[in-house]
C-alpha cells in the first residue's frame, strides 16, 4: 500500500474526540517501550517523557537521539510517535517515510501511520494500516482498536459495533474495558453528527448566445 497521503488537514470534532481517546492510554504508549534494555540512556529518557505525556520534551529528546545516530530505527519510531502525540502528524508521517527506509515497519509504526491516516481524512488507508499491524500481531490492542475507528469514519457503524462488541467480550482489563464503552459513545455521537451537505454554488444567468461567443467579440457593442 501507498505509505503517503495527498495533504495532511486539521481534524474535526468528532474525529479528534477519537484520536484523544486512542493517544491517551497507556497501552498505546507502552507500544512505543524499546524491546530492549540495551538502547541509549537518550532514548530511554525520551520513553519516560512519553509515559508522562511530556510531548514536546519526548519530541526533543528524540530528535537528540536522531541527531546522535541518524540510521537508528528506534530512535525514529519514537520520534514519529512522539510527533503524533503531540498532534504534529504530517512531522511524523515524514519520520515514518524516513523509517521504512532504515527497516520494514513494524506493528507499531504501522499503527502510527494508521493513526496519520485519520488525522489525513484518509480512512480507507488507515484501516488498511491497521490491518497491517495485526499481521505482526494479531492480537494487538491499538490495531484492532483502530480498525473500529477508521470504520466509523468512513460511517460503517454497522462493522464498527460488531466489531466493539467482539472486543469487549474478549477483553478482561478494566481500563481497556472503559475505554472501549467510551469509544462506543464518541461512536455513537459521531452516527447523530449530520453529514454536512455541500451548498449549491452560485453560478451566472447564462444563454446559448454565451457558450456560442468567441473571447474577441465584443459583447458591449
């Protein structure tokens, strides 16, 4: 699939309703924990900012670890992260680009190019992310989470409540179990929102004699 978008525009309501919900929890931000204690003291010092949802301060810590080594992959990813969260999404579809280069995404980068995609408005692509990363783990949390959102985007509500119910039966974590049944509401607010219809554009009384005029005739005489 294409990794870029055409533009990245702001969010609306509703969909930053959604977003927030998806940035705000733990989980998401565990996903982000390098696999490995032997990473840089930088690097562990970004996570922690990450966990303390000190954005900007991640965000600058982990440009300090790009700049320290250019080709290291985690440093990247938890700066693309990091960018995310801090509602910087085209930055961090730049870094993402930059990733792939390094190494193939993994489950979380793929979830962090889904979480783009819905900032983007391009839902379709963003399911397809989503999907990406529950091939690395089919039980990831974050993945499936975000294959209900980017289906209510695209006004499916149908398949996302199946979908949410399927995951709250399945799920036994409190916190993951509140989160779901708050995602069920922005869900449902976003099902009452009315699809705004486009105004009709005003256009100028025209006649045949109009479309029949050369641009060298002179019509005021």
């Amino acid at each position: 699939m294409s990794l870029r978008v055409r533009t990245v525009g702001k969010i609306c309501g509703i969909a930053a309703t959604l977003l927030t919900l998806a940035t705000s929890l733990p989980v998401y931000a565990a996903d982000a924990k390098p696999a490995t204690l032997e990473v840089p003291p930088v690097i562990k010092r970004g996570y922690e900012q990450l966990r303390k949802a000190d954005y900007r301060g991640a965000i600058t810590t982990f440009r300090e670890a790009v700049k320290q080594n250019a080709n290291d992959p985690l440093a990247r990813r938890c700066l693309a992260y990091a960018l995310l969260c801090n509602g910087a999404a085209e930055d961090a579809l730049t870094q993402l680009i930059l990733l792939t280069r390094l190494s193939p995404p993994g489950a979380a980068d793929w979830c962090t190019f889904g979480e783009v995609y819905l900032i983007a408005g391009s839902y379709g692509q963003a399911e397809d992310a989503f999907k990406e990363a529950l091939k690395f783990n089919p039980e990831l949390f974050w993945a499936k989470c975000g294959i209900i959102r980017a289906k209510a985007m695209q006004r499916d509500f149908k398949s996302a409540y199946q979908l949410i119910a399927e995951l709250i039966a399945d799920t036994n974590d409190d916190k993951l179990r509140r989160y779901l049944y708050n995602l069920r509401l922005g869900i449902r607010r976003l099902e009452l929102t009315p699809v705004p219809i486009p105004k009709d554009i005003d256009r100028p009384e025209l006649t045949p004699e109009d479309f029949n005029s050369g641009p060298t005739e002179d019509r005021g005489a």
